[in-house]
C-alpha cells in the first residue's frame, strides 16, 4: 500500500512533517506544538465545566416529545454521550443513526443495544443519497478528505432531523482532542482554519466547488458554516458534547458502557479502538497517501497536548492497521467504475 | 439531601457537597484556579466536588452560602460613612464586587450554574462552628471561633449538642483579634491574609517587650474579651490598616522584603504572646461558663497552632478539636453542615478524622501526567514504594509525595506532601533553596507515627491536622533538629495506619532505617503557589523545583542527571 514517503514526526505529539502546514524545527518539534506552547504561555482557556453543561441542558430540559437528539455512530464516545444523557443527565433523548452504505454491522448493533439498554427511542436512517459524492471524490483523485464532505452532510441531515422533531440540542460524542471552544461548536467541532488542517481544508474546498456542475449534488453545502446557517434557518439547535465538559478519559466511561449498555468494540477500524465507517480507510489512505497525517492524528495530537493521551498510546492508535485488501473491498462497494 | 456550601468572593473560596450516607467532598477554588487564596466563585471547586461524589448539580437540593451578605454589607456601609470622606477610594473600589456579586447570590448562581432551588444564607460564625463541631467526633462540645470579621460578629462561642450549635455570646467589629493579627502581619511587611503564619513563626525570633502596650491597645480583659483601641487602627477606610497613632507609638512599618529588625522581631514576639494569652482568656472563659471538656474550634486564628498548642496544654479542656480547615474556606463545609443538621435536622454521619475530603485522580491520569514530560511510568507495589522512599529520604533526597484524595484545608497531611529527614541539620536551608524558597525563619512540621508520639513529644495527643504546635522532648530534640522551632515546638501531624496506611507505612520504614520516626512534611508546592491538586500539578512542580524523587500514585520517578531530567 503507497502511503507516500516516510516523515520525522513530532517528538511532543504525533503530527509528521508536513509543510506548509506541520514543520518540524531543529529540535524536532512541531509547529503547531510551538503555537501551543505559545499559546498556553499567555493564558489558559478558561476551562469547560460540567456545572456549565447542566445549566445548557436545564434550558431545554423536558422541551418537546425529545429533548435532545444523539447523534449516534456506535463508537465509544457516542455512546458514551447516549449513556450519559439518558442516565447522568436524566434527559430524554432520541438516538439518531445514519448508514450512508458503509456503517460496519457491529457499529450498528453497538447502537441498537445501547437504545434498548437505556430504553431511548432510536431513529435509524438508511442511505444511498452521497454514495455517488463518495465515488466522484475518489475517481477524481482529489486530495479532500473523505470524512469532510460527509460530516458537512451528517450534520446537514442532522439538523434536519432536529428540525424534524423539534429538538432543540444536539449531543455528539466529540471528545476534547476535537475542538470543544463555544466559538467552534457552531462550526461543529471541527476547526478547518486551524493550520494543521489548511491544506486539507483547501482539497475540500476544491473539490465541493466542482459539485456545483454536478445536477445531482449542486446543492451540497459549500462548507460545515453553510451547511450550518442553512440548517439554522429552519431550526435552531445548540450542539454540544458531554465528553468536552466531563473531566474522564476514554478508559473510564468506556468501562461502563461496556457494563451498562453491552458495548463492543468493532473488529476492524482506524484507529484501532475507533469505530469508524469502511469508507473511513479509503480517507485514511488518502490523507497518509498525499499529507503524511489525518483528522485523527490533529486530533491526538491535541490530547497528547492535554496530557488526555500520551504519545505512545496515540502513535500505537495511530499504525496503519489495514492494508490492500481493505482498500479493495471498500472501492468495490463504491461499484466497479471507481477503481 | 444533598448540600452545596460554598464560600466566596473575600478569600480562600471554596465549595463542598455534603449528603447522605457518609457523603462529603469538599476543595479549595486556588486549588483548580491556581490563583494562592482565590477569593473566585468557586465553580471549578464546585464541579471537581461533584465529579468526585459522581453527581451532578441537579443532584443538590439546597445550596448554603457561608455568610450574610446584606449583614455584611450593612456593616461595610456603615465603615464607609464613619470613614468618609476617606473612604470614598475603597468604597468605589468595593461595590462593583458587592453588586455585581456578593449581594446578589442567586443571580450569580443563576448565571453560572443554572441554579433555581433554594439558596441558604448562614451567618458566618455558626459556619466556622459548624464546620468544627458538626464533623468532630463529639456529641456535645463547647464551641470557639475567632477570626477577622465575619458579618458584624469576630468572636463567639457557644455550645454544640447533637444536631444543634447555639452561640451564647459575641464579640462584635471593630474589637477583632484576627484584624488586630493581621494589621500587625501588614506592618510587619507581610500580606494580609497570608502572612499570619509567618508572623506566628517570627515570634519566636523576639522577645515580647511590647506585650504591655498591645495589651493596651487591644482592651484585653481577663475573661479574654477585649476592645481595641482604635485610635491605633484605620479598618473602616479599607487601605493602610493602622493609624498614624499606632505608627509613633510602635514606629513605621517595615518595608516588605527589608531585614528583619530587631523592633519587628519583638513585634511579632509581642503580638503572638498577646493573641496566646488572649485565646487561653477566651478558652477559659468558655469553659467556666460552660463546664464542658471537649472544645471545637474554627475560623482564621484557629489555625494560628502556637496558640491551640498552649489551649490544649494550659487550659482545663481535655479534648480540642480544631478544624483543618478553620478558615473560610472551612467554612463552605460548615454552612452546608448547618443546614443539613441544624436546619433539617438530618443525624450527623461524618466525623472528620482525616482532611481527604478533596477530589482524587485516577492511575491513568498519573500515568500520562508523567509520560507527557518524558518521564518512565513504571509502577511500584506499596511496599517497595515505602521502603524505596524511606531510602531516599534516609539519604537526604527531597521527595514530592502525591497520594490519593487532595487535603481540604491549608495543610499538606501526606496526600500532597514533600517530605525529608528531620535528622539533618541542614535541611531546613536545602528545602528553602532547593523547593520551597521560603522565609529562613519559618519552621516546617513533621509527620510523626502516632504510636511514638509519647516517646518523642511532651504531649501524647492525637493530632491528624498538624494544627498543635507541641514541644519536642529536650532529650530528643538534637535528633530532629530541622523539625523543631526555635522555641523547641514542633507541629506535628499523627499518622495512623487506620488514617493513611501508606504514608504510616513509609514512617514506620523511615523509623526503621533510622530509629527516628517522623519525617519533615511540607506542602507540595512553591512558595506562594497554591498546594498541587492534580497529578500534572505535581509533575510540574517536580521538574521545576529541584526535588530529587516524586512518588505520584504507584509511580515512583527519580531524578537522574539534569539533561535526562528534563521534558
């Protein structure tokens, strides 16, 4: 598998070498870590506390059939996100599954015992509708990551759903490696103008520009802060994360969810402990292949930061844990044509 | 039911989740907000507490604040008018806070915390008893507080029965013991609210030629009661707190970091003999009107333990229990017991015989802690660990000792410690260069095994706060020279192993490697820093200091040569 050619990474974090966006300095420190450190120098974020998350919460506690939707992905944190708002927060939410084609049957299960266990309502959405996106990105041989126009769409549908149901919150299960700032929420957690993602932000851009001729998609949001305003034209909803608030590393809440809603971990995805869709390889690839990196490795990178990970654990998450064949069965469900 | 204390806004904020079943959690805001004494609301103590208690806000029933404000601001107001038009400056300075925050309570715990149930004003003297007599293991005790001012009120005492706390006299502002303390501490160059201890300490460098005249100036009574003078002080104005009378009467005050002169030195010698022999007044006078021979004391002076030391051996009391966090902060745990006790009359469930009352961290926190500053994370059993440290200590290291659930109060009692060997002469000068960088005058307290306690102390009395300073045994005290006072005290904390096996454990080694069987036991941190609360606190603190071992949970970590040391 053609992963490009091998890069020094950061001695603090995990991020490789990278230029424009990621350069390593004599020291073999990384850019960003630099900016960090800058950063933290001159004062701290104030932090996120819970009480801060109850006093969102009581806002719109017992509003409507459903006072939260979950956006649910079958992973650990999400269900970790289900688990709480349910039992800790005692709100009542509506778990919401999407399957664009490519969801891993163990994911899905993973949610539909969670909603049993905890006896939410669960609202499961099966899609055809961005298979042809998928396709289009990869045999145009864009450089945009996958997971990109897909969360633009997730969130997009989302909304939707919300919009739907009158559900004033949506809970996702972002952990504090995405960013948890109030000024980022809005653009849904993921910081697009933050450096280490300029170069992959621009290949998306790129590439949704040239959606505009496609009849079938010209419509898809520019960007996560289109898609965002359009949907807030229709409905208003707050977009928060427990995990953001909570003061508890994976390892703690995956050990209850474990025990209280039969959480599993799926057999194969990256980063190994992850539970990400089949098509999230084909990203990976992607973004190995032409940035040396991926979202996953910006978003370690800052847990390794906030001492939430340490580096080994992240670089050991981190491996390649999939190869050719992989690849192969995935371009097969995207139909023949796109290998 | 669950209750929220909280103190805040004047200094050492604080919060504490007090419920059913043995449930007590409680921390210090400067702890998480790392500001020495923040005086913020306290929201990150708060969250820390309710983590730790695995609940949520929505879980609290009442929430109880550890005073009155409008009382106290009546009293303010009341200062500023005498004072005006002096006092225009303080009071321009004083109001945003008072109407932004302090008078309108609910709006802030609105705004911070979503918070629509009861809120529970309690005057802040019965907080201070509270906070002692509700958790000490007495059914009925006589109760004293002293400290600055509270409301209008700077002294009380009364008597506790079960549930129940009445106060039976006070004493009222201006005439304060704690101000007279801390007016002196800022003549004598310190801060005010955080120099006391240093004052305490420097007494013993003087000689107590002015007593005569601060008796005077403070009214001192025999029955321990008192009105200062106050042509000598300036509280009402809100700045300088002395007065140009109490300036060529004593002289100009000392300018902060200047030498220690040998008028100041007797100033502090005075002013600690003054304030012993006004609380032995106050101790006897409660237990003449009481007859009671259990005593529970709390607020500010209560931490000053020259004088609790003197309490508990010269007055007919024959039980003291001194809350370990007799000041404000204490006082968020008091008002929350008031109202779970005194006002709904829920029995008493905790006797406070240790300070763990904080929040703890988990393995594998303390594991990335030390693995993002480059440092090895292999665990130790207990055993060795003990061993291996009492080693250390043996050989002159300086060991960051971090364990468990965090103290609540100003004391480091073996959760977030560094500790040392007593025996040698010059670690009192070591820890000052090397960690602490603290004032040379100040001595440092030592942990001590509790059965061993008699053999090495003149008073065989438990003492788990180090909150008595207590005399060394003349014949012992060449063994631990650096734990000792210049007046031969020392301030003790018992360790037992039914308290903290682990750390009695690494005594109980130390004891073994050198027949001595304390430790030198100083709070893990920086001078003028606030106590580490989390494990990466600690490991920062262990890199930037020069500690030579840091003991952080089943890690066990040594310093190597400067290059592989650091991140």
């Amino acid at each position: 598998m053609d992963l490009g050619p091998e890069r020094p990474i950061c001695k603090r974090c995990v991020l490789p070498h990278s230029p424009p966006d990621i350069v390593l300095d004599a020291e073999g420190v990384c850019s960003i870590c630099r900016q960090e450190e800058a950063r933290q120098s001159r004062s701290d974020d104030p932090p996120l506390l819970e009480t801060d998350f109850v006093r969102l919460l009581q806002k719109h506690r017992g509003k409507g059939t459903h006072d939260c939707l979950v956006m649910c992905s079958g992973g650990k944190d999400s269900t970790a996100a289900l688990y709480y708002m349910k039992r800790r927060y005692r709100m009542n939410p509506l778990a919401f599954m999407f399957d664009h084609g490519f969801e891993q049957q163990d994911a899905i299960d993973n949610v539909r015992r969670a909603a049993d266990a905890l006896g939410v309502d669960l609202l499961f959405y099966r899609t055809d509708a961005v298979r042809g996106l998928f396709r289009k990105m990869v045999v145009s041989g864009s450089r945009a990551v996958l997971c990109h126009p897909c969360s633009i769409w997730y969130m997009s549908l989302t909304f939707e759903m919300a919009a739907r149901f009158d559900i004033p919150l949506i809970i996702a299960g972002w952990t504090k490696g995405q960013s948890a700032r109030p000024g980022v929420m809005t653009r849904c957690a993921c910081n697009v103008d933050a450096p280490e993602y300029r170069s992959m932000g621009e290949a998306t851009k790129a590439f949704l520009k040239t959606l505009r001729d496609d009849p079938q998609y010209r419509d898809f949001p520019s960007s996560m802060e289109e898609a965002v305003a359009r949907a807030r034209k229709r409905h208003h909803a707050t977009v928060l994360s427990p995990h953001w608030f909570l003061d508890q590393a994976a390892e703690d809440y995956v050990e209850v969810i474990r025990r209280e809603v039969g959480w599993r971990p799926v057999a194969e995805s990256y980063p190994a402990g992850s539970t990400n869709c089949s098509l999230n390889f084909l990203s990976v690839w992607n973004s190995l292949r032409h940035f040396g990196y991926t979202h996953y490795h910006v978003e370690m990178a800052k847990m390794v930061r906030q001492g939430l990970m340490t580096r080994e654990e992240a670089l050991r998450a981190l491996e390649v844990n999939f190869g050719d064949e992989t690849l192969a069965r995935v371009l097969e469900r995207l139909e023949p044509p796109a290998k | 039911m669950t209750v929220a204390g909280l103190s805040a806004f004047y200094h050492d904020s604080a919060a504490c989740v007090a419920g059913n079943g043995g449930l007590l959690v409680a921390a210090q805001e400067e702890r998480l907000d790392r500001v020495k004494g923040s005086a913020a609301f306290p929201g990150r103590a708060l969250d820390a507490c309710l983590q730790a208690a695995g609940i949520t806000i929505m879980d609290v029933d009442e929430i109880a604040f550890y005073e009155k404000p409008f009382l106290k601001f009546e009293r303010m107001l009341a200062d500023h008018l005498r004072a005006f038009p002096f006092s225009y400056a303080s009071f321009r300075r004083t109001m945003p806070a008072w109407l932004g925050e302090r008078l309108v309570l609910p709006l802030v715990l609105r705004r911070n915390l979503g918070w629509e149930r009861p809120v529970r004003f309690v005057t802040h003297h019965l907080a201070h008893a509270a906070s002692a007599f509700l958790v000490s293991p007495f059914e009925e005790a006589a109760v004293l507080t002293v400290d600055g001012v509270g409301e209008w009120t700077t002294t009380a005492w009364g008597i506790g029965r079960g549930t129940s706390i009445e106060i039976r006299e006070e004493i009222r502002y201006p005439d304060s013991l704690g101000l007279l303390y801390t007016a002196v501490t800022t003549w004598l160059g310190f801060e005010a609210n955080r120099g006391e201890g240093k004052v305490m300490a420097l007494g013993g460098f003087g000689r107590p030629v002015l007593l005569d005249r601060l008796r005077q100036v403070a009214g001192l009574r025999p029955d321990g009661s008192f009105r200062l003078d106050q042509s000598f002080f300036r509280f009402e104005r809100g700045g300088v707190m002395w007065s140009p009378r109490f300036e060529r009467e004593f002289g100009p005050p000392r300018v902060p970091g200047s030498d220690l002169g040998e008028r100041y030195l007797d100033m502090a010698a005075s002013l600690q003999a003054l304030l012993e022999e006004a609380m032995l007044a106050l101790a006897r006078h409660v237990h003449e009107r009481t007859g009671l021979r259990r005593l529970c004391m709390a607020g500010g002076v209560a931490l000053n333990c020259a004088a609790n030391g003197r309490i508990l051996e010269e007055t007919p009391f024959q039980e003291v229990f001194v809350q370990p966090a007799a000041g404000d902060a204490g006082a968020a745990l008091g008002a929350a017991a008031v109202i779970r006790h005194c006002v709904h009359g829920l029995p008493r469930e905790v006797v406070m015989r240790d300070a763990f009352l904080g929040p703890e961290y988990p393995v594998s926190r303390m594991r990335r802690a030390l693995a993002a500053r480059g440092l090895p994370t292999t665990e130790v059993p207990p055993e060795e660990m003990q061993r291996r440290v009492a080693d250390r200590i043996a050989s002159g290291a300086v060991v960051g000792w971090f364990q468990g659930r965090m103290e609540f109060g100003p004391r480091a009692l073996g959760h977030r410690s560094i500790l040392a060997d007593p025996r040698n002469p010059a670690m009192k000068d070591i820890l000052n260069a090397r960690v602490k960088h603290r004032e040379p005058f100040r001595p440092y307290g030592a942990s001590v095994l509790a059965e061993e306690t008699g053999a090495w102390f003149e008073r065989d009395t438990e003492s788990p706060f180090m909150l008595f300073a207590v005399r060394v045994r003349p014949e012992q005290r060449s063994r631990v020279p650096s734990a000792l006072h210049v007046d031969g005290t020392c301030r003790h904390q018992t360790v037992t192993p039914e308290s903290d096996p682990l750390y009695h454990g690494l005594i109980r080694q130390f004891h073994g490697l050198t027949g001595v069987p304390m430790v030198i036991n100083t709070s893990f941190n920086d001078n003028n820093e606030p106590i580490v609360c989390t494990p990466e606190d600690a490991v920062a603190c262990f890199l930037k200091n020069d500690l030579d071992v840091l003991a952080l949970g089943p890690f066990l970590v040594e310093k190597g040569p400067p290059e592989t040391a650091s991140p």
